[in-house]
C-alpha cells in the first residue's frame, strides 16, 4: 500500500503533498440493566489528501481508491486558491522516516470472538447488579482498531497500527426516590489482557454508588481540597492542556501573552509533561498522523512554561521545535493539534501526609464531567469526604469544583507519590481523539470553591 500511495502522490504540482490511507475498524456491544442492547463490528476506509502550494495549505477527504487522483487535483487546486488569502502557511522542517510499527498486544483484540467480548462485558455488568441497592447499569465494551499508511512528498512512508479496548459505564444505586450513579471504566492500548480480571474495580464501583445515598450533599463555599488522581488528570487535561495546544491559543493575543515560553504560571511544585510515548497507555503511539515522531514535551518546569503541543504549520508558525502531536480522529478528518498523554508529575509523600498537611477540608474523587471558558473551569466530582485535621470523615455528594485556572495553578502546594494514568482515553475538540490520556497524583490545593447546597 505505501507504494501504491507514493505513485498516487508523484505526479501532483505541489510544494509539499501528503496522503494517509486508514482502514478502522470498530467492535462495540452495551447492555442496558442485564439487556443486551447492541452488538457488533464495522469496518471503514478512506483517504486523506493534504497539499502545500504557494503558502496556501488544502485538505480533501475521499472513501474510494479511484477519486484519488481527483482528490490529490481538488487539494493542489485549493492550497493554490488559498494563496494570499489568508496566513501564509509554512511547514516546520522534519526528516523523513520509513518504518512499520505494530503494537505488541497481549492478547490482540482482532482475534478474540465478538461473543467471548461480549461474555466479559456481561460479567462485570452483572457482578454490580448482584450488589445491594444497585437497580441499573448503563456499560459497553469498545473496541477501535487503526491501520494508518502515510506518504509525504518529503520521502516519509510509515505504516502503524494503533488499537483500543475498554469496558466501561455506569452503575447506578437507588432508595426510594433517590438515585446516585458512579462511573468506572478500565481499558487500554496492549490488548485484551488488561481488560480481564478486574472484578474488584467494577466491585468498588457499585459500592461507592450504594455509599453515596447514605452521603449527604456537601455544602458549597470554599475549601481547601485534596483531589485524587482521576480528578487530577481532568484538570490537566482540560483546564491547562488544551492551552498547551498551539492552535488553541494562536489567534487569541492576550491568551498567548499569558502562555508565553518563560511565564512562571503554576507554584514551584507544578511539573507538567505529555508523554505519549509511555507504553501500554491509552495515549499511546510513535508517529502522529502527519507522520513525525512524537517527542515528550515538558509542558511545565516548576510553575514555568517550558513547552507547547504542534503540528508541523504551529511549530513553523511559532518557530518553536516540532512535537509530533497532530491527530486526527480517523479517515474522515484531516489532522488538528491534539493532546497524547499528558499528566502531572508526582510528589514524594504519602497520600496520608497529604491529607494532614492540608488539615481540614474536602478529599475529592474522581471526575464527572465539566466545562471550560477560556481560563475559568468548572468540573464535577463523583464522590468525596470531609476531612478534619487529616483525618477522611464523612461522605458528601453533588460536588462541583470552579476556578481560574492561573489562579489555581499557583494555589496547589504539594502532591502524593501515587501517580495513576487514566486507563479510558476521549477528548472532543471538534472531532473525538480515543488517544488522549491523563493523569498524575493526589494534588493539594488551596482556597478551591466548591458548589454545594
């Protein structure tokens, strides 16, 4: 297939022309309560054209082999018109790579049955039904395999496979009227083996969801606040993260004013990486889809920005070093700037010598949702406890955090040696990214509102 992309490419009139080809494949089933209610594979294919022409820089999306020729024609034909019309597109300078990456799978997902998938995820749906006071449970199991082929014009040819599995879903607890839900989810990108023997993850999260109608609803005001590891990598993620995006921030001055190489934004304890090269995870993968090696960027050094996410036009555009981080969702899109895995880096206490340098507030657990607007954030948390003078009391529930970002960067004082990395990946910016992982430690942070009754 790579050569057949080189000769579909080789003739065309451009300053710079590439094409993916992908062939995904997608496995899903979910139950509702103990009700199968879908089940099954589908398969898809398609092309992506991109051509640099006169600092202008086109995209053309097509599904069968023979529109492209016409698709490679339309993409010259674009860049062409874009042309002076707007920013005048370079692509920062990358050597160009030949190479075949295969995952190493423990237990590859291709070559399990749909039934024995769908026999694990029943398992786990109907071990948290078993449980006391649990009346429902919305789980599925997803599956998404990608075989990428990509040729530069610049002599770069790489064929890599990348492939997801999870279960995951909600367990929901009920008494009388009143009903709480716990999320829980395990998964990964080294096949099937982390997927098995996870009876106490699913276990725990029906118990939490009984605990939490006995929980009262925590009263809104603001706290000092330990947020474990879950809640951590939401925070990063989506609160710091995406302005770590070049192209978030490219075309809004005072924001990228404020995330300026040098600006000492979060306290000395803040280290921010994006690593997507950690084995096994999510997040992982070598070569993005614009097909550069990806790089592990410092983010953040001490409370200093020392790094940015780009795609090869960003890096150019900021005349800052090029990362490998342009990902696209599948076939169907063309690449944006996209966030791997990316995680807070951990402390060297213990979680209980976290809890007592804070003394009294809120130990927060896990994320449920949330926005953000601009630098100000507001995220849910599934469960949490009241803690007096370092010691976890009581459960409260109907918890949401809120703040500004830089104000709370500088406002977080220490963190844990339990670093933990989302096992369930998923971003939506503009289109869904299933490789976007986080994480990091229990985080201590002061003065954090927190709604309440």
């Amino acid at each position: 297939m790579l050569e057949k992309l080189k000769e579909m490419i080789s003739e065309a009139d451009a300053d710079y022309l590439d094409i993916r080809y992908e062939i995904k494949k997608t496995t899903t089933a979910s139950m509702a309560g103990s009700e199968l209610k879908n089940a099954g594979s589908n398969s898809t294919d398609g092309f992506v054209v991109r051509a640099l022409k006169n600092g202008g820089f086109s995209s053309v999306t097509v599904t069968r082999k023979e529109d492209v020729p016409e698709a490679v024609k339309l993409a010259v034909q674009g860049a062409s018109a874009m042309a002076g019309g707007g920013k005048n597109v370079s692509l920062a300078d990358v050597e160009s790579v030949q190479d075949y990456e295969e995952p190493d799978l423990k237990g590859d997902p291709a070559r399990v049955p749909l039934e024995e998938k769908i026999v694990l995820l029943k398992k786990y749906n109907d071990l948290m039904l078993e449980q006391p006071e649990i009346v429902n449970t919305n789980m599925a199991y997803n599956e998404v395999d990608r075989e990428k082929f990509f040729v530069s014009s610049q002599g770069t040819a790489i064929r890599e496979r990348v492939c997801t599995v999870s279960i995951s879903g909600e367990v929901i607890a009920g008494r009388g009227e009143l009903t709480q839900n716990v999320r829980g989810s395990v998964g990964g990108a080294n096949g099937m083996a982390i997927l098995m023997g996870r009876d106490n993850l699913f276990l725990k999260r029906a118990q939490i969801a009984r605990e939490l109608l006995d929980a009262a609803p925590v009263k809104g005001g603001t706290y000092d606040v330990v947020i474990n590891p879950s809640l951590t990598g939401v925070f990063i993620h989506e609160a710091f993260g995406h302005f770590s995006e070049a192209d978030i921030i490219e075309d809004n001055p005072p924001l990228r004013a404020k995330m300026a190489m040098g600006k000492k934004i979060g306290s000395d304890v803040v280290t921010i990486i994006a690593d997507t090269l950690i084995p096994n995870q999510v997040g992982y993968y070598k070569y993005d889809d614009e097909g550069v090696p990806v790089k592990t960027i410092p983010l953040m050094m001490n409370g200093v920005l020392k790094g940015r996410l780009h795609s090869r036009r960003t890096a150019a555009e900021f005349d800052e070093p090029i990362t490998g981080h342009c990902v696209a969702q599948d076939h169907g899109f063309e690449p944006i700037v996209r966030m791997g895995t990316i995680y807070l880096e951990k402390g060297e206490m213990s979680r209980k010598e976290l809890l007592k340098q804070m003394g009294d507030g809120l130990y927060l657990c896990d994320g449920k949702g949330g926005q953000t607007s601009g630098e100000n954030f507001t995220f849910g948390a599934q469960y949490g406890y009241i803690v007096k003078d370092g010691e976890i009391q009581e459960m409260v529930r109907d918890i949401n955090i809120m703040g500004n970002l830089f104000t709370t960067m500088k406002n977080i004082e220490a963190m844990d040696n339990d670093m933990k990395l989302s096992e369930r990946g998923g971003c939506g910016k503009g289109q869904m990214n299933i490789k976007s992982g986080y994480g990091g430690p229990s985080v201590l942070i002061r003065s954090m509102v927190v709604g309440g009754v």
